[in-house]
C-alpha cells in the first residue's frame, strides 16, 4: 500500500489547532451518557456544536466516540456496566446505533453528514485491512463528512482489541496522518496529583520524562468508562511518540480546545512516525511468550537495526504460535524489546544457540531466518521488568 507523505504539520503549540488541516478528536463515555440515563443528547449537541464550528473553520475532524456499551445498558433493561464479555457486545450491539442516531442528527443541524466506522485492532495492524481503513476514512474526508469511529466492541474479542478508545484514537491519528490529536473525558487536564488534594494542573508535557514523579488516577466514578487518566496519558505519549501533538482537557472545554486557547494538558510531539502495527506491539499487544538474551544478543538487538539469531538466545519461555507477539528480556529480566516471532515455541527450543550455518545443516534451509526480523521489533523506551517469566515451552 501507498499512503502519502506526512505533510509538516502547522501545529507545533495549542495555539496552532485552529490553524490545523486534520484533527483527531476522542471524546469518552462519561462525558455523553450514563449508566442510568443513556445518552445524553445534550452534551452529544454541545460536543457537535464545537467539532461544526472547528469543520466549519477549515479543519477536518474525525471523531472517535466511545459510549456504545453504556448506551445500550438502558435500552436493555440494565443498571450496571456487565462484567462478561458477550452481554457488552450485545449492549454494544444496540447502543451504537442509538448513539449513531444521535450524532446524525446533531451534525445534520449544522448541514453535516457523519458516517460511522467501526475499527477492530486487526484492521490497524493487518496490511490489506490498513489500507482499507485508510482508504475509507481518506474519502470520507475529502467529501466533508464527519467519520464518527468507535472499537467494533460487537466482534473484538479480549485476546486482540485496544482495551479503550483512547489508544484508538491515538492509532487512529496515526493512521489519518492528524496534526493534532485532542482527548476530551469529564477531567479538565492532567495535574501533578490528586486534584482533591490541591494538586496543580500540568500546562505542558515536553516528553515522557517530565511525567516520571507524577500521581495519575485510574477510572473515574461514572461507571461507564474503561480508561481513565492513565490511558489518556498512554494515548497521548504513544502520539507524541509518532511525531503528533496531543492535548488532553474536558468535554466541556472542548471548544476552547478547538479555538487554541490555553486549556489542558499539552503533549509535545518529540518521535518520528513509525509502522502502525508497530505502535500497535510496543503499546497494546498482549504477548505470548518471552525469549531470554544472553548479552550480545540484547546489544545487538537493542540499537534497532539487528534481527534476533538463534545463536543470542538462552531460554525460551510461554506458548506461541508463528506471527505471534513476543517479548525480549535480558539475563535479569528486564523486557527491552517485543517483535513478532518467525516460530512457534515447539520449534525454537531445539534452535537455541545455533548459528545460522548450524540450523541449516541440522533443520534445512527454511530455518535459517531469523527468529525476530528487525522489521518486525519495536524497542521499549523504558525497560520493564518481570516478576516471573511465563511457564517454559517443552
């Protein structure tokens, strides 16, 4: 697939929004329905006042919405947010067209037209649904309509789905090519600390370092989201990573947002754009396995530009299949990479400090290819340590 150059973005500060050609803009449950209201028209009108004016403006915007589930909770006779999976897809599966009819008609007032799109994680990371997915919201774009995108919770299983909308939506910037990416929820920025506690708000974020002693909170009290300040901030970082801004505000600042004032929090775009699928592994792919490095294996691997030999690796541990997420740790533990292996975990056993001529002459030609191509490795920007390695393959 051919996809455009990425354009130099104008946006370089809050300011520039106004002044943005693409926008992606997430807005979550919280802010558009409740557990025992359903949706919330009015702040679905509020929330499309502001993304007309920003349309209106000059700026494409695409929408990523969450609140199918909790839209659906109502509708199906439910007070709470269902813990088992097939109940939420069944939720997810009436509340989205509620909440699409929503959104239809608040844009339809301002002479919009929306359509709805609907992602799993294997459209973003699979190269002939990437390109569809781009293709469409591409078009889509250019004629002026208003792409409302949510998870397709009705289909994503547990085992490979974005886990919430806010990682979405950074993919999904991603994907666009946005110049921007703005998290709305119903908590006005990102502070140093519990805000109950006289925390202060954080005006800018330079890069992931200026985040190290910050105290971020988790799901808030409304019941019907999944993310919470934590995912925000991923989601922001893993933008701001690939070469794009985010900022992270309320809902209810979302005009402000859209008009460049100083709202929020501000996430410097400090990375360079990188393959999708490779955001996709480094952030929120679930892995199946571990394979343990001896020390010139991970200093090889760990500059990014070396495949992963049989001949570096000391132990295998977990149970994987051809294609599968792995990770790569060090002699202590410390997970520093995560690919795609080129084996399942039956085979790589038996291959364990073979050179290249070695597997050759003892499993043939087909085994001489690496057991991680660098094509397919992502490097982790903190090391993270394991307590304890999955179960060893046999």
């Amino acid at each position: 697939m051919s996809v455009a150059k990425k354009r130099p973005s104008p946006v370089r500060s809050r300011l520039d929004i106004p002044s943005a050609d693409l926008v992606v803009v997430k807005v979550g449950s919280s802010s558009i329905t409740s557990v025992s209201g359903g949706i919330d028209s009015d702040a679905i009108k509020r929330l499309a006042d502001n993304v007309a004016a920003a349309v209106k403006n000059g700026t494409k915007v695409v929408l990523v919405s969450s609140g199918a589930i909790s839209a659906g909770l109502k509708p199906l006779g439910f007070d709470y947010r269902p813990g088992d999976l097939a109940t939420q897809q069944a939720a997810a599966s009436v509340g989205q067209g509620l909440l699409m009819a929503h959104y239809t008609g608040a844009f339809d007032s301002h002479g919009l037209t929306t359509s709805q799109v609907l992602l799993t994680a294997e459209d973003l990371i699979q190269r002939q649904q990437y390109a569809n997915a781009f293709r469409a919201l591409t078009k889509l774009l250019q004629l002026g309509v208003v792409p409302i995108v949510n998870e397709n919770d009705t289909v994503a299983t547990h085992e490979i789905r974005f886990g919430d909308n806010d990682r979405l939506a950074a993919l999904v910037a991603h994907l666009v090519n946005a110049d921007a990416l703005v998290l709305l929820s119903d908590v006005d920025a990102l502070y140093d600390g519990p805000p109950s506690e006289g925390a202060q708000r954080i005006p800018h974020v330079k890069s992931a370092k200026d985040l190290a002693d910050v105290r971020i909170g988790s799901v808030g009290s409304a019941g019907v989201g999944t993310g919470g300040m934590v995912t925000k901030v991923q989601a922001a970082t893993m933008a701001s990573e690939s070469g794009i801004p985010a900022l992270i505000t309320s809902t209810t600042n979302a005009g402000s947002a859209l008009g460049g004032q100083d709202v929020g929090t501000w996430f410097d775009a400090y990375g360079k754009r990188r393959p999708l699928r490779h955001l996709w592994l480094a952030h929120l792919a679930n892995t199946h396995g571990r394979l343990t490095l001896d020390a010139g294996a991970v200093r090889a691997v760990a500059k990014g530009k070396a495949s992963l030999l049989a001949a570096g690796v000391r132990e295998a541990h977990g149970a994987f299949e051809v294609g599968d997420p792995i990770e790569l740790a060090d002699n202590d533990g410390v997970v520093f990479a995560r690919g795609f292996s080129s084996y399942s975990s039956d085979d790589i056993p038996e291959m364990l400090g073979l050179t290249s001529q070695q597997l050759r002459e003892k499993f043939g030609t087909q085994f001489e290819r690496p057991l991680v191509h660098v094509d397919d490795l992502v490097i982790m920007t903190n090391g993270v340590r394991k307590i304890s390695a999955p179960k060893a393959a046999d």
